[in-house]
C-alpha cells in the first residue's frame, strides 16, 4: 500500500491524475475517484491550486456526461437496456431509474453522482428523452462541480487529519490491509443477500409466450402491464391493449383491476426483473393471479404476432 508514492504522484502532476481518474469513473469503469479528490485537495498548496482541480475534475466529469448523453440520444432504449444488464444489483432496472429521471427532471443531474447507481444512467436518459443540450450542460456541470467541490473541499479543510491518516496508514499497513479485506468481505455478503433476495423474489411463476398467445386468443384477455419505461415506450410504440405503469405508482396503475382477473407483467429488463418485482408486489396487495412473461418484451416482439389471426 504505497500511499506515499501516490502523494508524490498528486504533487507532480495532480491536474493530470485527477482529470484521468475523474473521466474513468464517470465513463463507468470501477476506479473510485471521491479518495483521490479527498487527497488532492489535502495536498493542493493554495485555495488557486484547489480551484485548478475542482476546474479538472469539472471539466473530466462533463466530458463523460456528454459522450454518454449523446449515446443515450443516438441508441436510446438499447444502451440503456445494456447498461441494466451491466447493474450490480440484478434486481435494478432502468425504467426505475427513468421514473425518478422524469420526476426531478434537469435536477436529478445535479445530485445524480451523490446516488448510487445513478450517476452513470441519468445522462444517457437525458439524451434518449432529448433533454435541450445547453441545459443539460448547465445540470451536469453544476452536479460535476457540487460534487467534486465538496470532495476536494473536504480535502482540504482536513489536510492534516488526511496526512495523519496517510502517515498512520503506512505505519501500520498490515491492519490497514485487514480493514480493507473486512470491509471487502462485506461487501460479498451483501452482494450474496442481494442474490438470495432476487432469487426469491424469481420463484414467481413466470408466464410463457406460447400460453399467452393461447390466453389471448380468448375472452376475458389477460390485463398487461407495462413496465419497459417512458424512453422504451415512446421510441417502440405502446403495447396494444396493455397498460403503461412506473413502479413508483403501481398501486395506483391497477387499482381498477379486479383482483381475480389473471394480470402479466412485462418489462424490458434483464431476467425480467421489474417485471417480477412488480408481480410480486401485486401479488402482496392481494391480486390472486399475476405472472411475469418471461422473456419480457423481446418473447412479445417475437415473429409470431399476439392476438387473432
């Protein structure tokens, strides 16, 4: 652990580091940029040097909000259903992220790094939806320097307590070494609870394309409900005869619905994901029939059309 080498690499070239280490992060590769923030700024020299870095780390931060905006413009739903399935947690789902998007609007820009998850899907949401450039740029950048503001801030306001820490923790490698391996250790279990609770949640039993054909070839049809996302919805079309619902207002989507009608949930994501998590919630609020379609909305667009021939 040779945080000394890394001081002296910050104090050559600190502009360098932390623009790289910013832009990484924010592209979306695992490399954790708050540490090397909270460093910099322990080590800037003058508040001059400290606004130099906060100007970096701004400027890398936009510059990835931009590349992924104009991703999210171009490909719309499709990279962001590539990157549910790249998500840590399987349960997550875009649209989820995308309701929240659409309910704080060019604000969710500004604390969307302070979010878990977040950071890196709002920006190609906001392009997907066709959020106005120039204002994207405004929110970005405000998000980019609040965030790194208070990062390298927080550095420097604690310069000697982060030296001391840095001294303590070269003093004392072996230890430092087993916190870290705790705190790794730590987050494999939750990661495994995260798998446990997405597995239970997946024994809903699912509904195949085949029998809902067969279903919706008859009278009373299945109620269909749809959980793909605004951004999805509006580039593909609406389902014929489903209904549009966020997972924030699913109470309210269905409470119409009479409890005994068979209900299919769909969505567009991974291991249909938010469509079992809505079948579940559904089935808690006592629907007595609700199944997600498995395969979600790739099994619905098959080549063999739903309905009558």
């Amino acid at each position: 652990m040779d945080l000394q080498h890394l001081s002296q690499t910050l104090e050559r070239d600190a502009l360098g580091v932390v623009f790289i280490n910013v832009l990484l992060q924010q592209l979306g590769l695992p490399v954790p940029a708050v540490p090397t923030l909270l460093l910099a700024g322990s080590l800037a020299a003058t508040p001059g040097s400290l606004g130099s870095l906060a100007a970096a780390a701004v400027l890398a931060s936009v510059l990835a909000d931009w590349g992924w905006y104009h991703t999210g413009k171009r490909f719309g739903y499709r990279v962001l259903s590539g990157l549910c399935k790249l998500s840590i947690n399987p349960s997550s789902c875009v649209s989820q992220t995308e309701a929240r998007f659409l309910r704080w609007g060019p604000a969710s820009l500004v604390v969307a790094k302070f979010v878990p998850g977040f950071s890196t899907v709002a920006p190609p949401i906001a392009g997907a939806l066709r959020m106005h450039q120039p204002g994207f740029l405004l929110a970005a950048g405000a998000g980019g320097a609040l965030w790194a503001g208070l990062a390298l801030g927080t550095g420097w306001l604690l310069r000697d307590t982060v030296r001391q820490v840095i001294a303590a923790l070269e003093r004392n490698t072996t230890e430092a070494l087993s916190v870290v391996l705790v705190l790794a250790a730590a987050w494999l279990g939750w990661k495994f609870w995260q798998k446990h609770r997405f597995q239970r949640l997946g024994s809903v039993p699912r509904i195949g394309i085949d029998e809902l054909r067969t279903a919706w070839a008859r009278e009373p049809r299945p109620l269909l409900l749809d959980l793909r996302g605004a951004v999805m919805v509006a580039q593909t079309g609406p389902i014929d005869g489903a209904r549009v619902a966020e997972h924030s207002q699913l109470e309210q989507a269905v409470r119409d619905w009479p409890r005994n009608q068979p209900i299919v949930t769909l969505c567009a994501c991974p291991q249909d994901a938010g469509a079992i998590m809505a079948a579940r919630r559904l089935l808690d609020m006592g629907y007595l029939s609700v199944r997600p379609l498995e395969g979600g909305y790739e099994a619905w667009t098959a080549p063999k059309p739903l309905g009558p021939n």
